[in-house]
C-alpha cells in the first residue's frame, strides 16, 4: 500500500512543501531515500521506539520511503512525525478518519512519543495557507508561532498519540487560535533601555534621534566611559514602533534561526544584536555548511551594535559592505543559492585610539603615531563609506552626572523620529526599495536634496577649509535632509547643512588623513 503525507522545508527564509511516500512491499528492509542528511536516516530508530511505547509497531516488512523532489538536500529531525505517520497508515495499523492529504505534519519525536519544537514553523505555516492546507500539526511549543498565519487551522500537539487518534479515531484536537493585532499591539509596552537614563550627551543623543529618523548608520568615537555602549542600547527605543509586516518578516528570520521558540509568537520589538568582536565572518552574516541566518539578518529591521568596532578582524568588517548597500545578503553554494534579508541600522563604537585617548596630554595612556595609525587603519575606507555619521563623544563631568533632573524620554524622542519616517514614507511613495533618507541613490538625492546658492557656499567652504573627503558630500546631504525633516522643513537651509558637516569627524585630517 502506498501511502503519501506531506511535510515542509525551509531554504533562507522560505519553505518548500515536501511530500513523503511511504510503500509497503513483500519482504523486509527500510529504505529511506530522497537525499535526507544524518538526522533523518537515524529516524527509524526514534520512530520505532515512539511508536513500540505508544502500542504500536514498524512490521517486518520492506518499507520503501522516499522524500520528494527527491534532488532537494532534507535535513533536520522534524521529518520524524510525518514519516511514522506514513508507516502507520501505510500497514494499515490506524484508518484515515480525516485525510492525511490535507494537513502538514512536522515534528521530532522522543523515544516516549512526546515531540520536540522544530524550526521555521512560521514560513512553513505560511507556504502550507499559500498552497490550500487545511491545517497545520506540530509540536505545542512552536504552535503560537505558527498561528499567527490567518487562514490555516494550527494544532499543537505533545505526544504522538494525540495525532494517531486524531486520524484514526476522528478525536478532535484543540485548535491554537491567536489574535495577531491584539498581539501586536498588546506588547508595545515601555521600552527597558529609556534615553532619560543617560545623564548629559544631549548633543549625541541629538545625534541618535537624527539616525534614528533617517535610518543612517552611525560609528560613535570616545574614550572607555564616555557612555558610546549605553547610548547604543537605548537606540531601538527611539526607532518608530514596527509595522505588522516588518514584524511578520523578522519573526520568519529568528524562527528559521530557531530563536522564537522560548517565547513564540510574533516579535514586536526591534532587534538588538551585539555580537562580539571575536565573531567569523559566517556567524556575522550567514552561511555554514547548512546555510542559517547570520547576525547581520538576524538585526534585519532593528539596530547591529559592532562595540570596538577596530578589534573586529578586518575580513569579518569587509564581508558587511555589499549587505550594507544591498539590504540583503546571499549565500552560495555549489547546488543552491539563499537570501537573507538584511536592512538593519549599524551603530559602531570605538576609542580613537588603541591607549582610549586621543592627543590627550592628561591621558594615563599614550598612544605613539604608528600605534594609532595601524590602529585606526583596520577599518576600511569602503566601510566607512557606508556610515552617514561620525560624532566624537567626550566623557560626561561630574556635575551632569549628579544631577537628579532626568532627560527627555525615549518615548517623546520617538514621537518626533515617527513623523519624520512618516514625512519620508510619503515622499519615497513611488521607489520601491526607498522608505527613508538614508536609502537614497544619487538621483534621489539630487532630486530632494537642492540646495540653495547660501548653503551651497557654506558646503563648498566646509569641504575645502576642513578637507572632507569627495565621500562626504552625498552624507552630509542625507543628513541635512533629516534633519530639515525632523523640523517639517521643505526645504534644507544653511542652518541644516551646518549641523550635518559636524556629523563627519572621521573625514578630516588628523584621522584617516
């Protein structure tokens, strides 16, 4: 008899619908094909024992089973439920009181039968909706997750038991339902790191809000102290609240990265990454010998912290350059290509020297000219390229830091960095791939960023008296133009062009030269 149930894939971000056939023929022997990895091939042994303690049994006879499209690399333990499912119908050891054909079946089962989360159950729940299943069964961790899809019954399930007797008994199960804008909105609650805990720093966090506003990445220059790490995790918090749909593609990246499931359901906060400075390059942005979502994706619609931005190894730095212009990053290998998705903001720290302090005669440590020259050399002039803002942080006095009065809140920053994306949404309305300042190419930055004859002096003079670099001008424009947004300014005056040059400590001499 043969026997067809249906399981899922995941590659990059999307899901492929596996169908495994299960033949039983006359003779003995259990063959399992349709190129499955280590994983699977152990199944039979995890199969027999689940099913052997829930009353049930692999028969002696020759079971043919195989995963298809057959030229697609399966890998994974979730194919355990749906495989011992096909042999159980496939013997004719249970009845199908409701058709295997309608529903996906995932999960890893233990040697009782009880069944281990499994990753991706969101894209997986998604593709089985897209193509007309009537519902989805997996384990009861992973359940909330997959629920969030509208349109698709979900059944979280603990034992396999509860699967047999749903198909051969007509035993219903209970059904996860989730009311994914309640959810949504429920959990947009007070953010943990708040801007009115940092004492002093109002011109840096000046600097953030405009960032955050125009969605530029931003490397913060100090000495140890001087508060670059805590400004830096306070930055999510100023950054416009998620749309349902950002929300729905970061929740696909961290469930394929198997990082949903201790909380489930949908993520409604920015991500935060702060990877260490000993990283590879595969862990920043993706890849291994089964490709998974790097760092760098894993920050996709939230903020990438590089902290001490010169320890990072200098190939692990060069690798981010093209997922910083793109958005996106691609994996490649000899038999099938993935794309993560990565639009995040970069926020880089670092001393201005390897000593900490940078021509600083009071400094307890000095660093020599070649010191700080191989020092700062590490990061790439490409690299820096992609980093709309440079701002110097100096430490904060003691007079700010004994003061009882708190700073402005992260949630009335947040407001006004809200109507400037909402300024930018609208003008980008007929680009595709651009909804805010820092996305813009050279058309658009000539097109909404026209200066008049006064600031066009003033950047000329500023270019030339300060020796920025040829790749400042088109910052500095960015730049202004967000922060005449953050004004509800049409127009970008002298007034915006001047506060934006400030913003390019790393292009003039004395550091990169």
């Amino acid at each position: 008899m043969l026997t067809k149930v249906y399981g899922s894939a995941v590659f990059g971000v999307e899901a492929t619908t596996i169908t495994v056939e299960v033949n039983v023929d006359i003779g003995i022997g259990y063959h399992l094909v349709g190129l499955p990895d280590n994983a699977i091939r152990e199944s039979n042994f995890r199969i027999a024992a689940a099913l052997q303690n829930n009353g049930y049994k692999i028969p002696g006879k020759k079971l043919i089973l195989n995963m298809s499209p057959a030229d697609l690399r399966k890998e994974g333990s979730a194919y355990d439920l749906p495989l011992a499912m096909g042999i159980l119908v496939a013997t004719e050891q249970i009845e199908e009181k409701n058709p295997l054909s309608e529903y996906i079946i995932m999960g890893e089962l233990s040697l009782d039968g009880n069944l281990q989360p499994i990753r991706g159950a969101l894209p997986i729940s998604l593709k089985a909706k897209e193509e007309g299943f009537k519902g989805f069964i997996l384990p009861k961790q992973n359940a909330k997750e997959a629920a969030i899809v509208e349109g698709i019954e979900v059944f979280g399930i603990e034992n396999i038991k509860e699967v047999i007797d749903f198909f051969n008994e007509g035993v219903p199960l209970e059904q996860t339902i989730v009311d994914i804008e309640a959810e949504f909105y429920d959990h947009l609650e007070h953010p943990d790191h708040d801007f009115a805990d940092v004492k002093g720093q109002e011109s840096i966090k000046r600097c953030m809000e405009i960032a955050a506003a125009g969605g530029h990445n931003i490397i913060l220059i100090g000495p140890p102290g001087s508060g670059k790490t805590m400004l830096a995790k306070r930055l999510p918090s100023i950054l416009p609240p998620m749309t349902l749909q950002e929300s729905l593609e970061t929740t696909k990246i961290h469930s394929v990265a198997g990082r949903t499931m201790e909380k489930g359901g949908i993520m409604t906060s920015r991500p935060f990454r702060s990877p260490h400075h000993t990283i590879s390059d595969v862990a920043l942005v993706g890849g291994g010998q089964y490709p998974q979502p790097g760092e760098i994706s894993l920050a996709h619609n939230g903020v990438l912290f590089l902290d001490e931005l010169p320890e990072f190894k200098r190939g692990v730095l060069e690798v981010m350059r093209q997922p910083l212009e793109d958005r996106e990053v691609t994996i490649s290998r000899a038999k099938f290509t993935v794309t993560y998705p990565s639009s995040f903001m970069l926020v880089a720290s670092m001393n201005p020297s390897p000593g900490g302090y940078f021509n600083d005669p009071n400094a307890p440590v000095m660093s020599s000219p070649a010191e700080m020259q191989r020092y700062l050399s590490k990061i790439s002039g490409p690299l820096l390229d992609r980093i709309d803002i440079h701002i110097e942080v100096t430490p904060v006095p003691f007079e700010k830091l004994s003061e009882e009065r708190r700073g402005e809140s992260s949630i009335v920053i947040r407001e006004r960095v809200t109507n400037a994306r909402k300024l930018q949404s609208e003008r980008f309305l007929m680009f595709e791939n651009i909804h805010y300042n820092a996305q813009m190419g050279v058309k658009q930055i000539r097109q909404f960023c026209k200066l008049d004859e006064a600031s066009l002096a003033l950047l000329k003079t500023a270019m030339e008296r300060l020796n920025l670099s040829a790749r400042a001008y088109d910052r500095i424009l960015k730049v202004a133009r967000t922060i005449a947004d953050l004004e509800t300014s049409e127009n970008i005056t002298g007034n915006h062009i001047s506060e934006a040059i400030q913003y390019r400590s790393l292009d003039r001499d004395g550091w990169f030269g």
